[in-house]
C-alpha cells in the first residue's frame, strides 16, 4: 500500500497477507482524491474514516493535511497493524479507535467536515448508511460523505446525492448534507 500524494507521497507500508480487508486500489484513490479536492481544500479539515481496514484512506487525508483525522475499525487485528502504522508516522492529526461504525454513527462524540465509508460491500447496513451519517449528528453542515460500495447499490434518488463515480470495480457515491 502506497501514499499517492501530500506530505507522505510515496511512502510505502506493507499490509498483512492475513488481513480481510481490501485496500481501495492506488487508481480508485487518486481519481477520487481528485474529485474531491473540487470540492473542499483538505487542510484543516476534520475527517471520520469509517471501517477503515488497512488505513489507506485515513493516510492519503493525512497526507493531505487534514486536521483530525479519525479512523474507526472493529477488526483487532487491523487496530493493531493501524496503531503501529500511525506511531510510525507520528502525526498527532490520526486517531485511532477500535469500535463498532455503526455503533459510533449512532451516538458520536464529535462532528466531522468529511466522513468517508468503506465497509464490506455485503453489508447487510450498507444501504442505510447515508441515513446514519446524513441524518445524525456525525457530519456537519455541507460536510462531504462519500461511500465506496459495489455496483449493486444505487444511491441516486438520495436527496443529498451529488454524483457517482465508477473506478474499476470501484463504486463511490458523494453526497453534500444540506445546512438545515
């Protein structure tokens, strides 16, 4: 797994053979990273990663500049290669929490500007999972939640969907929550 830009491009980490998860692939994340960046200045941003598997997420907002980053993952396995991952880094802006996503988006403690969701594609909840994070208290105002899920979701008719983008097998979905 590799960085793709910002203050930590290039550097490399090696994930365990033995993990479940699937790192979003180098092409999905920089042609995404690429929308976004039309959308919000990713310095002094506060962003929530949930389901965070390997980190490459939470690392390429890091490397961005983000603020605060905060990274959710359920797996203990996972939590600890995360923690290692970002003691080495040493960048007081990652957060690491071993808990339940769906758990959290329920009850948060804070509210974020991005929120970025890459849970198993056969979730049984992924479908319900731009009410929890548009709905509840996790995004703030005009905050950005984006979703990478499989091409069997559409989530078109969302009234807070802003587009679609196709990378691969990639499937990602941005939506904006609307200032109440």
């Amino acid at each position: 797994m590799r960085v793709i830009t910002g203050k930590y491009k290039g550097r490399h980490f090696d994930v365990p053979r033995s993990f479940k998860a699937r790192p979003t692939t180098d092409f999905a994340k920089e042609n995404i990273f690429n929308v976004l960046r039309s959308y919000t200045d990713f310095e002094n941003q506060t962003v929530l990663d949930i389901f965070a598997g390997t980190g490459s997420i939470s690392l390429e907002f890091l490397s961005r500049g983000c603020s605060r980053v905060v990274s959710i993952e359920i797996d203990r396995q996972h939590c600890a290669f995360l923690r290692t991952l970002f003691q080495k880094l040493g960048d007081p802006a990652s957060c690491l929490l071993h808990a339940d996503a769906l758990r959290y988006l329920s009850k948060p403690t804070e509210t974020f500007d991005i929120v970025f969701a890459d849970p198993p594609y056969t979730m049984r909840e992924l479908p319900s999972l731009p009410e929890l994070v548009l709905q509840g208290n996790v995004l703030k105002p005009e905050g950005l939640f984006i979703l990478e899920h499989g091409s069997s979701n559409d989530f078109s008719k969302h009234p807070f969907f802003m587009e679609h983008r196709v990378y691969g097998s990639v499937n990602f979905t941005i939506f904006r929550k609307h200032a109440q």
